[in-house]
C-alpha cells in the first residue's frame, strides 16, 4: 500500500480526499490510500512522517503552505519565488517540496484568456495571490494588487478605494484570490467598482464553493468571461499525482 495525505488545520470536508478517493476507485488504483491529516501545529509534521512509513505524498493547505518550507529538504524553484508549498514527494525519509497551485492556476486561467487580456487587478496578497503573481510574471501580463491593507513603498499596491474608471477600463482580467464570497458567507464579494465592468472584461475567482460566487455573478451580468476555482483545484490535485509517480 502507497499512502498520499492533506496536512491542513482544521480539515473539515476536504476536496482532496475526495478527489482522490474517487479516482483511484474510478481507475482501479487498489494499492493507494488518500488520508486527512489534521495537525494542530507544523511541528507535528516530523513525527507524522516517522510514524506513517508508507506515506508518499503529502498536499498542503491552510495554514501551513509558508510553514513547511523550513521542513523540506529540497525546495522545487516555483516554492523559492513563491514562498508556498502544497504538494510534497518523501523519499527515503527526504522530503521535497513543490507548488502545483501555479500549474492549476496557470492552465485554468488560459481556458479563456485572450491576448488582448494584457493588464490585470489582483486581489489579495496571500498565498494563492503569489501563486497568480508568479503566472501573470511568466506571461508578461502587468497586474496591480489590491489589498484592505497595501504594503507601503510597494509601487503597484494600492487600496480597494483606489480601484477607478480608469484602471477597470484597462485591465480587463481581474482575479479574486480572496476569500471573500466563499461558503459560508456567499454574500460576501470583493469591494470594486463592478459598474464598470464591460463583455470585455474575464473575472476568475479562486473559489470553487460556492460554483457562482457573487463576484462571478456581478461579471457574468456585465457579458464578461467568468471561471472559478474548480478547474484550478482539479489540475494542481493531477499535478500533485504526476509528480509522486515520477
Ligand atoms: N481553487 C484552488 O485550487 C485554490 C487554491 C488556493 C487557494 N484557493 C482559494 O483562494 C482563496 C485565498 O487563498 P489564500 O490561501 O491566499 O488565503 P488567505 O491567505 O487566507 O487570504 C488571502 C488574502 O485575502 C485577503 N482577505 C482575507 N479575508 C478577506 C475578506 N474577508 N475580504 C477581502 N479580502 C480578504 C487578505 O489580503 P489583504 O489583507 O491584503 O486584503 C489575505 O491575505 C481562498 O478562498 C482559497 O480557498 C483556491
């Protein structure tokens, strides 16, 4: 038996069990186990690692992915300039550490990415923010962040207050890589001056639950492009088994 398991805390319902419970029942992959593992603090992980001798592969979620970047062994080049880790390979005891949020992110958002998308407005500052960041770098897209508190001295950092006619006019992918409208308080959205929003405009939103976030809505009313975090989830969930078989 190969075991594979989430770290995260708390770990309530947790898509990856599923999706990888589902698809090695789907596949017929008979020697595998996906398992949660809820540790109340990072310092766990050690021992998690010593007791656990069949574990192959761990994902990492909340509120760990900065954390467990002290305990790796080997750190993939997308988890140095992001600062995040959400997938891990153990071999022989050696842990080493990659972030596949940047593949999910990257291959979801070009689902409906046009060239003309070449300006956008990212929102939030957290870990799948530096994952976006480290996309719209590698395809030369100009992005400026939004955050409830913008860090001073950063040039294209600036408030949500400061979001104007003239920057929704020209940045037309906007990305929400906030929690805001996320189960349970969907009636929340991020605070932008959606009126301005055109059929030119592609608004992608991390969130997967609920499937239409009222950010999403607020866009797809407008005639703009719209995606959510499903497809994101599932690709960084087949990158993650691409690289414990390899
Ligand atoms: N689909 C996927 O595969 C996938 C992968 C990773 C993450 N996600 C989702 O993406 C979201 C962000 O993830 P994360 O790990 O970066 O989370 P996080 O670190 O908890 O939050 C990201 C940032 O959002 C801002 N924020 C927090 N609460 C907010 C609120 N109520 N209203 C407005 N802004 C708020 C904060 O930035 P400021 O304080 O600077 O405003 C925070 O740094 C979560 O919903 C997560 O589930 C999805």
């Amino acid at each position: 038996v190969r075991k594979f398991g989430l770290i995260g805390y708390p770990l309530g319902h947790s898509f990856s069990q599923t999706y990888f419970s589902e698809k090695f029942k789907k596949e017929g992959i008979r020697d595998c186990v996906y398992l949660n593992f809820p540790i109340a603090s990072i310092d766990l992980i050690s021992s998690l690692i010593s007791q656990e001798p069949l574990l192959c592969g761990l994902n990492v979620t909340i509120p760990y992915k900065q954390q467990v970047i002290a305990f790796l062994d080997h750190q993939h080049e997308v988890v140095v300039a992001t600062g995040a880790c959400n997938c891990i390979k153990i071999q022989a005891g050696k842990l080493r550490g990659f972030n596949t949020d940047v593949v999910g992110f990257e291959r979801s958002l070009q689902k409906k990415l046009h060239a003309e998308d070449t300006r956008a407005i990212l929102l939030g500052t957290g870990g799948a923010a530096r994952a976006a960041e480290y996309v719209l770098q590698k395809l030369g897209i100009d992005y400026t962040l939004v955050s409830r508190h913008p860090a001073t001295g950063r040039l294209n950092s600036i408030t949500y207050a400061q979001v104007d006619r003239d920057l929704m006019r020209s940045a037309t992918l906007i990305i929400n890589a906030t929690p805001a409208g996320m189960y349970p308080r969907v009636e929340s959205y991020p605070e932008i001056p959606y009126q301005y929003l055109t059929d030119r405009h592609y608004l992608y939103d991390m969130v997967y639950n609920p499937a239409q976030t009222l950010f999403l809505q607020k866009g797809a009313e407008h005639g703009a492009r719209t995606q959510n975090g499903t497809a994101m989830l599932a690709i960084q969930a087949e990158e993650s088994w691409t690289i414990w078989n390899s």
